[in-house]
C-alpha cells in the first residue's frame, strides 16, 4: 500500500507545530513590527515587508521606530537571522506564513480606506501559491476577508480550506497594559473553513515560547 501524501493543512501544521513556518508580516507599524519581533523570540523565522524603504532600512540596522519593540530587542534577532526586513515582496513564494497589518484610516465618510490592503494583496497575490496560511489583522468591516482578500488570492487549483488558509484576526493592543501585550493578549481567530480557524489559532498559541514548547 502506498503511504498517505500528507495534504498542504497537515505540513503547514507540522511547520507551525515545530516553529519551522516561515512568518511573514506585511506592515511593520505598531502592530507589524510587535508581532514579527514576538514570532521571531518565540523562534520562528520572520520576514517583515514594508513599503517605506526608510523604515526598512532603520530595522534592518537594529533600529527600532516603535515604542513597544525596544531597539535592543532588534540585535540579537538579526544576529540570529531570525528576524530581518524588505520592501520586496517578492519573498513571499518563500513564505508560510503571512499576516497583514497594513493601515485602514478612516476617510471623511467614515469608511475604512482599503487602498493598503488593497495593494498589499495585489502585490501578495503576484508570488502566491499553494501551503500558505494568510491572516488579516488590520481593523476593517465584516466581510473584507472573503469579499475583498480572498477573490485576489484564490484561483482555478488554488482553493481556500484546501491549497491555501485564510482568516481574520483583528489586532488587538492595549497600550500600557502590563499584563496583557502582543504576545499574550487572547486572540480572536475566524477561519474562511473550518481548517484555516484551526491553523489560525494554532499559530498564534505558538507565538510565545510561555504557553506551548
Ligand atoms: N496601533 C494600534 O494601536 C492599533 C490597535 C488596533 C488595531 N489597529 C489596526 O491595525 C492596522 C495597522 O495599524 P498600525 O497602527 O500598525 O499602522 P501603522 O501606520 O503604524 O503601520 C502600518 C505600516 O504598514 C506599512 N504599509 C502601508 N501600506 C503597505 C503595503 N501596501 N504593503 C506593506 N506595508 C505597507 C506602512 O509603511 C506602515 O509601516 C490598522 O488597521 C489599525 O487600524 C491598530
């Protein structure tokens, strides 16, 4: 008997498992730049990619423009290769993992600007394949992830559920908060299926080396 060729959610959950996935973060603001640095202490591999060379090129020289993410926490995670930066997206067909966290402000009508997730999954879309979990974490209205993110990166052999993973996970930060910070605030995580929520929330309880080893 020929043994099971295990499918895409079962290796990307192995990767995830053992910290192996390669992480990916697009925008490295107050949010991005958190996440990326959290992934990366907790062990994973983290590419961040922004579109303002300026501030890739600060991070990359062990720069930090954030308050939560002291520059001393930058050094040894370049050191270690386990953290650097781009404006090249094109290192996404490398990637495993994705989080977007681009901004959303609101225009004069109130409404969500959706131009920078826009650009983010028109440019995420050029080097997208199959094996990848993509999570959305900017602030937006229901229905952006299946109505605006997925029809950008699904295509004929490339289904949600199955090739590729797909969910919405709002970011949620309460500055000040000793407690409760990027690396263990509680996360909600909602899946386009029912595998893209399970491997939604399995990579986030392996973003700090705390809670699971
Ligand atoms: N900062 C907060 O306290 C907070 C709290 C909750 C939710 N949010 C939400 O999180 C999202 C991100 O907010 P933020 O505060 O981190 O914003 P930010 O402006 O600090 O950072 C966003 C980063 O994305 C980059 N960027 C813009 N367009 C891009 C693109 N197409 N590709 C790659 N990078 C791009 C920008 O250069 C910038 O570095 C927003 O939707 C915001 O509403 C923020």
């Amino acid at each position: 008997m020929q043994p099971a060729i295990a499918t895409a959610r079962e290796v990307l959950e192995e990767k995830i498992k053992a910290r192996t996935a390669r992480v990916g973060i697009i925008g490295l603001g107050y949010v991005g730049l958190p996440l990326a640095v959290e992934f990366a202490k907790a062990g994973f591999s983290v590419t961040g990619i922004d579109v303002q060379e300026s501030k890739v090129a600060r991070l990359n020289a062990g720069e930090s423009y954030v308050q939560d993410v002291p520059s001393d926490a930058l050094g040894p995670l370049l050191e270690s290769k386990k953290f650097h930066a781009t404006t090249d997206f094109s290192v996404v067909a490398q990637l495993d993992t994705i989080n977007i966290a681009v901004p959303t402000p609101l225009r004069k009508t109130k409404d969500p600007d959706m131009s920078y997730i826009v650009s983010a999954c028109q440019e995420t879309a050029k080097y997208f394949g199959p094996g990848k979990l993509v999570i959305l974490e900017s602030t937006t209205y229901p229905g952006t992830t299946d109505e605006l993110v997925l029809p950008m990166l699904e295509r004929p052999g490339l289904k949600v559920g199955e090739h590729f993973f797909l969910c919405f996970s709002p970011e949620r930060v309460d500055p000040g908060n000793a407690r409760y910070q990027t690396a263990n605030i509680p996360k909600v995580v909602g899946g386009i299926t029912p595998a893209c929520t399970r491997l939604g929330a399995l990579f986030y309880c392996r973003r700090s080396r705390q809670w699971f080893r």
